[in-house]
C-alpha cells in the first residue's frame, strides 16, 4: 500500500515553510522525506506529526544543501528508503547575517550564502532529481524570493542568489521537458518565520525601536499590510507539485501580498 504512495522530498523541512509543507504532503497522502541541517529539529518536527496522524510516513534526514557530500548521501537514502521521488521541494535557504555594502561583503558571507541558495540548489537537483521517473508527473519545486527578482541595497549576495534561482529553474525546466518533469519556483514576499522575524529584530536593533515598530512600518509598505503566513507558500508549491498545474513549467509564481507595487 506505502509503496503506491507519492514521495515528496523537502529540504528546510524544520524551517517556517518547510514544517508546513511536511505536514501538507502528508496530509495530501505523500510519503515525505523531510531533510534539514538541523538533525534533531527535524526529527521533532516528524514525531510532532506522526503524533497526531499515526500513518503519516516520514524519513527525517539531516542534510547540509551545501555539501556535495551530503546531498549524496541523502540521495542514497531516499534511494533505499523509497526507491523514488515524485516532488522534490528545496526550502532550505539563508539570508546574510546583516545588510553590508557589496564592496565590503567578505569572501566568506558571499560563499555562505550562495552555497546554500544557488550552488546548493542546483547540488540538490543534481543530486536528488534523477530519482524522479520520467513521464510520471514528476516535478521540482524551487523557492526563490521577490528579492531575486529586483536588487535591493546591502543584500547583494541574497538576492543575486535568488536570481540563479529563478534562473536555474528556467534552464532545469527546458532541460527536464523532454522527460516530461516539471520545475517552477515559488517567490515568497515577507514571510512571518525565524527568518522574517530576525530580519525585523536586527534592523529594529540599529534603528533603535522596537520590534512591534519596525514589524508596523515593513507590513505597512505591503499592499495587503500582513507578512503572509508559511501556508500561502506551501499552497502554491503544492499546486506546482500537483497535476493541476500539469501545463507549468519554468514559472515563478509570486506569493508576495502585492509587495513588488509598493
Ligand atoms: N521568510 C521570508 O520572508 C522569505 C522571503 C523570501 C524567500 N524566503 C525563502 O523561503 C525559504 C524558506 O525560508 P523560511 O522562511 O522557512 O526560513 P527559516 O529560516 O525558518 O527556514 C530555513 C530552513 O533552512 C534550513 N537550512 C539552512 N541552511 C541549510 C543547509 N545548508 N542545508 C539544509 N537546510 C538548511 C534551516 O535549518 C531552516 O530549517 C528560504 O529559501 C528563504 O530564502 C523566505
């Protein structure tokens, strides 16, 4: 019976998105490999699950979306553990600890940041997409930002990733086609997880407000005026991953509140 069961495999899975992604796949029916950095984290988000709905199947992995190495072994993992993977779902991402001009961004945050953002996935989809048949309805779902889409001062480094995001998507898409797999991105707006809020604590810090005052002043530039929550990411990969978007491939759907017309 398990074994006629799609697979979704999510990386980030113990972040904001990632956890209600997880909990999204299985309560669509998927067996859910759910992989992050954090080992443990990742371990109580699937007995968190498996605690309120006994026949939700999860593999927890730690995994680093930055290591050629891991992502290798994960796959073999995944290999033996599922045999295959229907949707693949790359949540996993940073942001630069601050905001630093380009001319004095350290080698080290730059590598950082791109390493797991863009380097690592296209690791992850190098490494994990030849487990999705072909002409099964596979499908890749990235997750970019609406700040891979315009620059913005002091995050050159975040946002030139998320842009190889949209990127790399685009060309994954074109290249995957003929196997009849399918890759979109989602690119999320102002997201209310850990890392939407550190963003909005630290620049509260150097202004020298609080954070309920920052909070009001970036929700009040968003034509819908709210952080969206996790949810509103995870239906859209959902619908990416799903045959209702059967005719979409090389899209970047934006989940942004209107943000981008402020
Ligand atoms: N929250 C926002 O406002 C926002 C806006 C635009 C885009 N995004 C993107 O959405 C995605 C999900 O972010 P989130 O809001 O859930 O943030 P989050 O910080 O809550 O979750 C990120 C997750 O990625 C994991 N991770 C970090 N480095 C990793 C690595 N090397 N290998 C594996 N896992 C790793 C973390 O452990 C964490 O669980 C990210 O790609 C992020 O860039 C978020």
């Amino acid at each position: 019976m398990s074994e006629q069961r799609s697979i979704a495999c999510i990386t980030g899975a113990s972040g904001g998105q990632g956890r209600v992604a997880v909990e999204k796949f299985v309560a669509e029916g998927y067996r859910v490999v759910a992989a992050d950095l954090l080992p443990e984290a990742v371990e109580r988000v699937r007995d968190e699950i498996v605690a309120r709905v006994p026949d939700a199947d999860i593999l927890a992995i730690g995994l680093d979306q930055s290591s050629e190495e891991s992502l290798r072994e994960a796959a073999a993992r995944v290999r033996e553990w599922g045999g295959r993977i229907d949707a693949l779902l790359l949540f996993a991402g940073v942001v630069q600890r601050d905001g630093v001009p380009l001319l004095s961004m350290s080698t080290e945050e730059w590598d950082r940041v791109q390493g797991v953002n863009l380097r690592g996935v296209f690791l992850a989809c190098r490494e994990l997409a030849p487990l999705i048949p072909a002409h099964a309805g596979g499908s890749i779902v990235t997750i970019s930002s609406w700040w891979g889409q315009s620059g913005h001062p002091f995050y050159s480094a975040y946002c030139s990733s998320k842009a190889g995001v949209i990127s790399l998507t685009q060309c994954l898409a074109a290249e995957l086609a003929d196997a009849g797999i399918r890759v979109n991105s989602v690119a999320p707006g102002n997201i209310d997880t850990e890392m939407h809020r550190a963003a909005l604590r630290g620049e509260a810090e150097e202004r020298g407000i609080s954070f309920d005052e920052m909070r009001d002043i970036e929700w009040g530039k968003i034509p819908l005026k709210t952080a969206g929550p996790p949810s509103s990411i995870v239906e859209a990969a959902f619908w990416l991953a799903s045959e209702r978007s059967a005719y979409v491939t090389g899209a970047t759907i934006d989940v942004n509140g209107g943000v981008k017309m402020r």
